[in-house]
C-alpha cells in the first residue's frame, strides 16, 4: 500500500523556469516538525549582500514517482556481525535475484522493483562456509514522498562510500589511506566525512562536513600490558610501580584511566564506552548462543573471523548506550547493569575483548601537551579554502567511480557538480555605547582597545573591598603588583606614581576602588582559604563588602568549589577568584608577564559586572520587552539530574539582568520550572519598573535537540504562555486595569550545527571566512521552519560555525528581520569578553550560570546575588 503525506506547503511535482520537472518532497519531513505557516515569510532585508557557498550539495531525481518494496530480513542460523551479513546479501544467489545496488541497514531491505512477497534464499556463511537460510518479507511500499526515504537515502550515500573503500567507524566515514601519524603518541589521524541528506529550502541536499578521528595504533591490550603483571605467553612482563602487582590496584588504575572513554572495534567499526576491566572474564569463558555453550574466543573466530592469541586477558564491560551488533547478556554469571537501549528492554552490557579494540580521541595528558595539540590542529583546523579543496574533491570521486554512479543511477539520483550558492546578507556593525554619550565600534566584532579608550556604561562602587591570599614568596609579590594595578584605576584618590598606560585606564574607566583589606593565609589546603575568608568576613562584621578577591595558587577544583559554595550560597558576596598562575611571568622572559596589565585590566572589568556595573551598551530600540536565556547543564554529582538557568533583562537598556536556577531530572520537571522561572522573572521586571510589566518576551531556549522540537513547540510554549497570562491578570487584578496579555516569541538556539559557510573570495575557486553579521536565510534553511543562521564572530583559524535560530512561535510582530538584527545586537552584551560571543548574551549567561551550579555550586545561589553577574 503506498503511503506518504505533506504539510504546510504541500507537495507533488511541478515545473521550475527552465522547463524542468521537479518535486518538493515535503512528505519526507515528520509532520509534528512543522512550525512554519503556509505562505508564512521568512526572508529579511536588512544588510548588504554577500556571494556565499555552503557546504551542501544539491540533489536532482532524475526518476521522482517510483515505489520503495521493503523487506524484513531474518538468517537462520542468526548471524551477528552486520557486515557479514551486508556480505551474504552481495552474494551471486541473491544478486541474481534482486541485484546488487539495493539498500541494507543491516535487518531492513529496500528495492526499486517489486519482487516476491516471501522469498527463501541459501548463502554460504564467508567465514565458515556454513549455509545460511536467508529469508525475506516484504512488509511495506511507499513512494518517494515519504519519511523513510531519508533514511534510504543516506543509506544509500554510505553505501557510495563503501565502494570509494572509505573506512566506517561510527556513524562517520574516513579515509584510512590518507591517514596522518602522530608519532609521540603512536597515533594516526583519520579525515573522513559526515554526511546527511534531508529536504532544504526547495530540493533534497547532501550536507557534507569534515571529520577526523583520532585512533591508537596500541589495542586496549597493549595498553593494559603497561600495568598487567604478564601477557599470556607469559613472555613480556611489564610491571607498574605503583601497582606491586596488585591485580586490584591495576584495575583500579585501568579503570581510573580510560572510564568514560570511547574504544573502537575495528572487527565491526563501532565506538563503544569503556566502563570497567571484568578480571572474572577471559576470552575462554563461556555463554548461551542459539541453545549451546560457546567461548567468546569460539565466537569471534565464528562471526567475525578474528583469531583470539591471548586466553587470560580481562574483559572490557561496556554499558550499552546505543544499539551495537555485539551483545551477550546470558554468562553463566549473573549480569544485571547497565542502561535499558530501549525503554521496557532489560539492561544490556556489551563485553569487549582488549585484543581487539583501539582507543580513540584524546587523553587528558595530550591536551596538556601544547605542541601536541598544535600538531593537531594543523590537520584538523581547516580554513574555507582548504573545506572547500576537500568537499569538490570528494563531489568529483562521486562523479568519477563508475559504481557510484551506477548505485545512484539505479535509484534516480544525481549529484550537482559543485556546493550550493548562497545568497546571504551582512549586517551593518554595532556600536558600543560608554558613558554619557560616548560610542566607539569595534574591529572584527572586537573592542577591547575601545573599552580602554572610553570607559564603561555604568559604574560599580568597589571602595570596600578584601584580597585573601598568600603573603609569602613569588605569590605575596604577585598580589602586590595586582593590588598596584587595581589601586591604579583610581586617578584622583590616591596620588601614586603610575606609567601613562595605567593612568589612562584610571582616568577613563571612573570606577570609584579604595585600599584593599589584605587578609593573608599560611597554608594553601582548601581549609587555609576557606578559613581565610571567614576571619576576614568575621574583620569587617556590619560593614558592606562590595567585592572579595581570593588569589587562588593554582586551579585546584575542591578548593576552588568550596570558596564558590560558601560565598554564593552561603555567605553571599560579590567575589572574584584569581588564579595566580596566570599573572606570573615565563622563566623565558626574565619572571616578567609581558600582558600583565591586560590581564588585571580583564579581571577589573569582570569585578565591575559582579558588583552591579555595566561595561557598554547597544541601541535595541524596543520598549517594554523583556529577554529571556535558558539553558542546561549536568550536575556533577546528582546522577541523572540536570540543572536548568534562565538569566532575564530587568531594564529597558538591556544591561541589567536577573538569575535563577532549578535542577529536574525529566522534560515535564523542566517545563514545571520554565514556568517557575517566566514568573519570576516578570516579577522582577515589575518591581524594577515601577510596578510596569513587559508587553513582549523574546525567550532564547539552549540546549535543545531536533527531536525535542515537538516538546516544546507543543509543551513548553503553552506552559510559557500561561505563566505569562496568570501574571498579568494577577497584574491587572492588582492595579484595577484591563488585562493586556504579554506577546511571545520563543527561538530555539543550535550552536552544535554540521552546516558551514563560506564567504566567496575573489573568484568561485576561493573561499574565505564570513563577515561576523553574516545571515543566511534561504537555500540552506529548512521549509517547515522559521529559521536562519547567523555569523556574529570574526574567526581567523579555521572556518566559522553559524549558529542556527528556529523561531517556534511569535506573535510579537517582529517579523523576520527584526529578528536577526535582535540576535546579533544581543551576541554584543557578554560583558565577560570585549567582543561578540556565538549566541544571545542572555543566553551566554544562563550557560555560565548552569556551569557553576552544577559544577561547583550544587544549589540554588542568595537572592542577594541573582541581581549581579556574580557568575562570571
């Protein structure tokens, strides 16, 4: 029965201008996506035109109406391996019948042309030569306008890159032969591809973008053998200091070193989560298959071919967070751990042979490594030239392997020969706006000479304020010359001989800062500092205490997390923590920090926010509006909890804000506390304004997936809207006034995008990065949203991510436009860098506020904070 349905815009082929069919495939779009209108505009106007690429390929169906047959595939015996069963389905007794370019995911199979409904079909297992019953039923026909033809589609495009012989690991394609070698880490480095066909603006596209994997040429094995009392053979026997051939303690360290981590097996190139070494398990023990006992070493020889040479190594236990062809859940020993893959599904664990599997990624101790990761970053750090270089390179592959071609021809697909051309506008820059009527632009979307040369927006009272540090050595020395500094910025209290660039910061900033209260500790343990900072709260009891630096000697996090805790939940005052490390000078420039006064000048300025100051403005000319951040983070240490933070404007100006937290560990807590937090903070922005509420709410959601989407276009938008209604009638009820409801847009913000544009350089053959204001509205953009991506940063290493906008809901009558120049007027107000940062600055600190509650705080931060950027 053949089946496929459209929304919005509908779907069904007609003619473009050349004369040429064509087909909009709207049906291939689930239909709880849409949130665009029929006929709803999207494009904007504002800006100058830019010439760009994108890193999408368009797709052309040069056959459109044909119907897709698919098939359940069973074998009997079961076969596990994936890949030899995408082997048995190439095999001369099946391709006679159904040919060799049909589509497999391993269980479903897809075909062009019907074919009998039931079908049995005898194959040689590759490995054993053991005949293999393979059984087909068809189960399903549809046409091309459905949802599952995307699936088949990509199917179909990593099916093209098994015959270009690129490598499968994960779910990326990489390029083995090509491979670049760290040699300091016996490491190679993989280019690849992640590729994903949906439907666009007005056609199917290909989005293409650069991947690299990082992979050990040492297995687990090898790796284990470091701290493993002997191999099998019992001929290397390689012995850990610290261990004293305590299995215990090496399983701990093992354990300690690679948890969490991602290992790869190559026998069926899937990633899997290292969770534990299992010293109870070797490759000769036994489990339950098909009604038989068999060995793991039995198995892998059977299935994949792989031949076990050492019997008593451990196993790797790996919780099955995703669906891998490897599972054994019936031991002879009891295994009851792990996380459910499906909901309702007992818990699996998947056991990994260390022989056989590699780790991937980077170690802690490589990112340590500055010319390590330096190395690195020249293979992996593409500028838009060289992305461009690589995506026409691979476009040509596609074009020139006669079996790629032939798989694309039998299912009507075409490759375009080149990237899509963009049509994209750029947005005039912003000015910052000082004190009085002051204003200065910055330079590449940066202005931290600007700030300098003329001063900040609103200032801060620091008068009373306390440094806790040590007072002895190089660290005592250090707190001195920062207390200089600070003391610096104060030109007309105190008369202190200064060079010229300091009295310029002071004679410009006009940020009112008295003589410090020194407090000095003898130990450096997290007890010595928090016990410092209590004598010195204890000095100045009854006094006001407008800021509280703590020299920290290095980035100790206990030490760190416990001074945070104590003074913003429990003792709340404004406070700035202030690594030494990175005032102190290289042994290479004599012990002199060449940027020590920009270093203070930064830490300053942050200090100014904490207490209530504001370092610039930017001119948002709409009145009575309120604008709302949220985003998540994952507490620490609360397992399964997340913390939610929405930081809301409480001025007309933008530039002050209000903070609030919550945790939840499930999407209904979530949207509970979303409703919480819109309460509040319209209570504040009542308080604030003379008992005024806003007539608008513009609300930047973080931290949400596609599939999400449906939540919250359904869930989260009401929930949002009643909070809105229940305060305004309450509002009106308390004024005798008519209840005027508050208008709402609610925009989902997506940084993690694959898409990437490339700015068209003096020819069609060059590329360059974006203009920060850069926005894309059209081509690239989805049909069933009311999206665009935009550019707010200058990038000058490696190419640019946009970051993507779907507005779900707007009655506010913005429209478009206003939209996109909102969103990057708002990327210009994080106060904690002189420059635009990727999203919404209310966003940005709802994102820095769930990083430290759920990192260091555990809790709710003192009201008397939430007032202030104390989060910074």
């Amino acid at each position: 029965m053949a089946s496929g349905s459209g929304r919005g815009r509908g779907r069904g082929s007609g003619t473009n201008n050349s004369g040429e069919r064509t087909q909009d495939y709207y049906g291939t779009i689930q239909p709880d996506l849409f949130v665009r209108q029929p006929g709803e505009p999207k494009i904007g106007s504002s800006g100058r035109p830019q010439r760009c690429f994108a890193n999408f390929v368009p797709i052309e169906m040069e056959k459109a109406d044909y119907s897709i047959y698919q098939f359940h595939i069973e074998f009997d015996p079961v076969v596990d391996s994936k890949h030899v069963r995408e082997r048995m389905l190439l095999h001369e007794n099946v391709t006679d019948e159904i040919g060799c370019y049909h589509v497999f995911d391993g269980m479903i199979l897809y075909l062009t042309k019907e074919w009998h409904q039931n079908q049995e079909i005898e194959v040689p297992h590759p490995n054993t030569g053991d005949l293999i019953k393979v059984i087909f039923k068809q189960t399903n026909r549809f046409l091309l306008d459905n949802a599952q033809t995307i699936n088949i589609f990509n199917t179909i495009v990593r099916r093209c890159f098994d015959e270009m012989q690129l490598v499968q690991l994960g779910r990326h394609y990489f390029n083995s032969k090509d491979a670049r070698n760290v040699r300091e880490y016996n490491m190679s480095i993989l280019p690849g591809f992640e590729t994903a066909i949906r439907m666009y603006e007005n056609q199917l596209m290909l989005c293409v973008e650069n991947r690299f994997k990082m992979v050990r040429r040492d297995s687990m094995f090898d790796l284990v053998s470091l701290y493993y009392i002997k191999t099998c053979n019992g001929g290397l026997k390689k012995e850990m200091g610290a261990s004293q051939n305590n299995r215990q303690r090496v399983q701990e360290k093992m354990n300690e070193m690679y948890g969490g981590s991602t290992i790869i097996t190559l026998y069926n190139n899937k990633l899997h989560r290292f969770t534990r070494l299992d010293w109870t398990i070797n490759p000769l023990s036994e489990f339950q298959k098909d009604g038989q006992s068999i060995t793991l070493k039995e198995y892998f020889k059977i299935q994949y071919g792989k031949e076990i040479k050492h019997d008593d190594q451990p196993i790797i236990v790996s919780f099955s967070y995703m669906v891998l062809d490897f599972r054994i859940s019936h031991f002879y020993f009891q295994i009851s751990e792990g996380k459910p893959k499906q909901p309702g599904e007992p818990p699996q664990v998947n056991y990994i042979v260390p022989e056989l599997c590699f780790p991937t990624g980077l170690t802690d101790e490589m990112r340590k490594d500055f010319r390590m990761m330096k190395e690195i970053a020249m293979y992996t750090r593409l500028s838009p030239q060289q992305r461009l270089q690589e995506t026409r390179k691979l476009i040509t592959e596609f074009h020139s392997n006669e079996r790629v071609q032939a798989c694309l021809n039998y299912w009507g697909i075409r490759l375009a020969d080149d990237l899509a051309n963009v049509n994209a506008r750029v947005l005039k820059s912003e000015p910052l706006h000082a004190e009085g009527t002051k204003k200065y632009e910055g330079r590449n979307a940066e202005w931290a000479r600007g700030v300098k040369e003329s001063g900040i927006y609103r200032r801060s009272d620091m008068t009373n304020w306390i440094v806790v540090g040590p007072n002895s050595g190089n660290s005592g020395m250090l707190i001195q010359k920062f207390i200089g500094k600070q003391k610096n910025f104060e030109f007309l209290k105190f008369q202190i001989s200064f060079s010229g660039e300091s009295s310029r910061l002071g004679s410009t900033l006009r940020v009112p800062i008295g003589d410090p209260m020194c407090v000095p500790i003898k130990g450096v343990t997290p007890n010595d500092y928090l016990e410092g900072v209590k004598l010195a709260i204890k000095q100045v009891a009854g006094e006001t205490v407008h800021m509280l630096v703590v020299m920290l000697v290095d980035d100790n996090k206990t030490r760190y997390d416990s001074l945070k805790k104590f003074l913003c939940v429990e003792c709340p005052i404004p406070n700035q923590c202030v690594n030494l490390r990175t005032l102190a000078g290289k042994s290479s420039d004599g012990g002199e920090n060449k940027n020590f006064g920009s270093i203070v000048l930064k830490i300053f300025l942050q200090m100014i926010c904490k207490t209530g100051g504001a370092l610039w403005k930017v001119n948002i000319p709409l009145s009575d509006t309120m604008i709302v951040g949220y985003d998540l983070y994952h507490d620490s240490t609360l397992k399964g909890k997340t913390v939610g933070a929405c930081v809301s404007t409480t001025s007309g100006d933008f530039t002050e804000f209000y903070s609030q937290t919550r945790p939840h560990e499930n999407p209904t807590q979530l949207g509970n506390n979303l409703t919480h937090f819109v309460r509040k903070a319209l209570k504040k922005y009542y308080d604030n304004n003379n008992n005024t509420l806003p007539t608008r709410l513009i609300l930047y959601r973080d931290g949400a997936g596609d599939g999400q989407i449906p939540y919250i276009k359904n869930t989260e938008v009401k929930l949002v809207r009643d909070a809105c209604d229940m305060v305004t009638q309450r509002a009106a009820k308390i004024n005798n006034k008519e209840h005027k409801p508050i208008t709402l847009a609610f925009i989902i913000v997506t940084k993690r995008v694959n898409m990437r544009i490339l700015k068209q350089g003096a020819s069609s053959n060059t590329a360059i990065n974006p203009d920060p204001g850069t926005v894309v509205d059209t081509v690239v953009t989805r049909p069933e949203r009311m999206d665009f991506y935009l550019v707010p940063q200058f990038v000058n290493q490696g190419t640019v991510t946009p970051v993507s906008y779907n507005i779900i809901y707007d009655d506010t009558g913005l429209g478009p436009d206003k939209q996109q120049q909102l969103a990057f007027k708002l990327c210009h107000l994080y106060y904690n860098w002189q420059g635009t940062v990727r999203v919404p600055a209310p966003c940005q600190y709802a994102h820095k506020l769930a990083f430290l509650t759920a990192q260091s705080l555990h809790g709710d931060s003192d009201e008397q904070l939430r007032d202030k950027l104390f989060f910074l």
